[in-house]
C-alpha cells in the first residue's frame, strides 16, 4: 500500500493564528441533501462572509437541492439520477449549470477548494478520487471510499494540494488531538470511542430479534438509516478503525475501541510519554463539518459547547465482541488489507440493506457479511477499476447469501 507523502498528511502542524482569507472559501457540497449536507448548509449560513457554496450535488432529492440552489445561488447543480434532470433544470435560478448523473457529481466534487464528500457508501469513491486528483481539500465523512477503496486513495492523496480532512467525529477529534504535529513514531495509540449504539448491553441471545425500529433509535446521533443501522452492529466502529489506520499511519495493533455512552469524549491519542489528549464536546456534526471546511483556522461560531457544572460522568467499557461480531470482522478484514475492506463495505452495504427491507434479521447481517469475507479473493490493485469489480463481486456473493437466508428462514 502506498503511503501518503508529507503535503497530504494529515498529522503536520496546523498554524491556528493564519491570517483570515481575504475571500471566501469556495465550497462544494456533494451529497447537500443528506445529514452531512444539511448540516453543512447550516455551518455556510452562520458564516456567508467566509464560506461560498460554489456546487450542490445531491442523487435524488430534487425539491431541497432546488430549494438549497435558491437560496446559496451556487455556480453548479449536479443531480445524479439522470431521470430527475430535466425537472431540476426547470426549477434551478437563472445563470446555474447543470451536471447528470455520476459524472455530474465528479464535476461538482472538482469545483471547490473545499470539497465536503457526504454521499452515502461505496457511491462516493468517484467523488473522493476526483476531489484529491484535483488537489482539493477533502472534508471527508464518506467513511466508505477510503477504506474499500484505500490503495487507490492513497495514490491520489500525494497530489500536490490535496489533503483530507475527516468529518466522522472520532477521526475529527484524533485530527485535533494531533494538530501540534506530532508524528506516527510519538503516538502510543489511538483510542476510539462509541456510544455503544441502541443495544449496548444487551447480550447475543437478546438480539436474535431486534427489528428495524429498534435498530435506528440511536441513543445520541441522528443520521441516516445505513450509518445508523452500521452503529448498532458496531460495523460503523469497525470501518472506522480502518479508517483511522489509512488517515494517520498508525498500524491495527495500536488502535483500540471504547464504549462511552455519554458520548462526550469523541477520542483520544495516548503518546508514547503516557500523556493522552482528548477531545470533548456534545455530540453535535456541526462541529466537525465546521472544523473540516475552516482548517486550519477555527469557526468564531461554536458547536456543541459543554456546561461543565452539569457535566457529572464519563464512563468507559470494553466492547462486547461476542454480541457485536461486525467489530472483529472489520478489523480482520484491515488487518489483510488489499481487497478485504472492499469485499467487507460491499457485503454490510448489501446485508444492511436486506436487513432494512425486512429480508434477513440483525443477526444476520454479520453472517452474510462473514460468509462474503470468506470467500474474498486478492488480486493486486492497480487501478479503481480493480476496487470496483472486487465490490460487485462480494455484492453478488452477499446477495446469494442472503437469498439463501430467505429461503431457509
């Protein structure tokens, strides 16, 4: 795997007393009418002298990526179902282009100098790809294209210019806790944290019938339905191991994951002298999405402010691994590298998915995601295309699993 050269490392100091920027940064929303998005469009609107919102991308949600062109006037509008272009070009303000399809939301991820990546799943890749080969900063909560797609994201990350910046609030605060520059070899570990999702506690026999509802009652967080669903298996943690090992160089073996239910600290960098710095604050996306659009300097506007009188605990616990088998899976599947992590976010997307439409329970999303990753076949990765065929490929497998579950059930 190619490791990422001085101007894309995420790890070098970041002066925090810069000069304000005398114009706007440029902005380029990709995926503006999810959660990510929208509360992207909230950080813009506290601050429309220091953030421009040049692009707007959004694959179906016609009627706010219409309402969101009206009131931010970007200079482009991507729609990626290419069955809704002609209603949005209708709708769109005078003077604004409009891109179709895929290749629509490329051109959009092209367009800013910050380029906020919140499509969902392996769907962002593309987009991720196209805003480092530009040499754009990548604000980055698309989890899913850098760890399926780590070998070819790490080539593109040696582009001059170009850097990520994470947005998920575990690799947000890790990024904060290293802003004084401290290196790969002075870092002890890596300690993420996680709210334990809706079924923290609960045992592997008390899951075996958990439905859908239950799965998106998030005790902290509002999102979206798959990230959701990823945090009660704790597949979310996993990938996010991985991510932590691709963004900041730090091998498996000094990565450790938390349950902290309050979800105040958001984690945490234990240095080889056994100083740890962590970061806290109520869990509040605004914080990182702003961290990610102003770095290296800081928002004048605060999220996610604690009361410290009320503050009154923070507890810690061990995951349970036995009940929550995506945790291990995923780091099994970093641990090998290579096409694993593909073959891994392919079959959860597609066991997630099932498990949404009411086809297989949530205990089962870990076996068709297991069963997937043992079938999993390494090939040398040289091009995106060898990531995206290992993706269909455990799609395919996943799918077969599942249909297999269906029949038996």
């Amino acid at each position: 795997m190619t490791t990422p050269t001085t101007p894309s490392t995420t790890l070098a100091a970041a002066p925090t007393t810069a000069a304000a920027p005398s114009a706007p940064v440029a902005v380029s929303l990709v995926g503006s009418t999810g959660s990510i998005g929208t509360q992207a469009v909230e950080v813009v609107r506290r601050d429309p002298q220091r953030f421009q919102v040049v692009a707007l991308a959004a694959w179906r949600s016609v009627d706010l990526l219409v309402q969101q062109a009206h009131e931010l006037h970007p200079q482009l509008v991507a729609i990626g179902d290419p069955a809704l272009a002609s209603e949005v070009a209708e709708r769109l303000p005078a003077g604004v282009e409009l891109a179709v399809g895929a290749d629509g939301l490329v051109a959009a991820a092209r367009c800013g100098e910050v380029v906020v990546n919140g499509v969902v799943g392996f769907a962002g890749l593309p987009v991720t790809l196209a805003a480092l080969a530009a040499g754009r900063r990548l604000a980055l909560a698309n989890k899913e294209s850098l760890i399926a797609g780590a070998p070819v994201v790490q080539q593109v990350r040696r582009t001059p210019g170009a850097e990520i910046v994470p947005v998920d609030s575990e690799h947000c605060a890790l990024h904060q806790c290293l802003r004084s520059g401290e290196g790969p070899d002075e870092v002890g570990r890596l300690v993420l944290t996680a709210s334990g999702g809706p079924f923290r506690g609960r045992r592997a026999a008390e899951l075996a019938d958990v439905g859908v509802d239950e799965a998106l009652a998030h005790p902290t967080w509002a999102m979206g339905p798959k990230i959701t669903v990823d945090s009660s298996t704790l597949m979310n943690k996993g990938l996010e191991v991985i991510e932590a090992h691709e963004l900041f160089e730090i091998d498996y073996d000094r990565i450790e994951v938390v349950i902290h239910p309050q979800s105040i600290v958001h984690s945490m960098v234990e240095f080889v002298d056994g100083a740890t710095v962590a970061q806290l604050s109520n869990p509040d996306m605004r914080l990182p999405i702003g961290y990610a659009l102003a770095y290296p300097r800081r928002l004048e506007h605060p999220f996610g402010t604690l009361d410290w009188t009320q503050l009154r605990r923070l507890d810690f616990e061990l995951p349970d691994r036995g009940a929550f088998r995506c945790l291990a899976l995923a780091e099994s599947a970093g641990r090998q590298g290579g096409l694993a992590p593909a073959w891994l976010n392919g079959a959860n997307e597609v066991a997630v998915a099932a498990f949404l439409d009411g086809r297989i329970g949530w205990s089962t999303i870990a076996d068709v995601v297991e069963d997937t990753l043992g079938a999993c076949e390494q090939h040398p990765v040289h091009e995106v295309g060898d990531v995206v065929d290992a993706d269909g490929r455990a799609r395919r497998h996943a799918e077969a699993v599942v249909r297999r579950r269906e029949r038996a059930a």
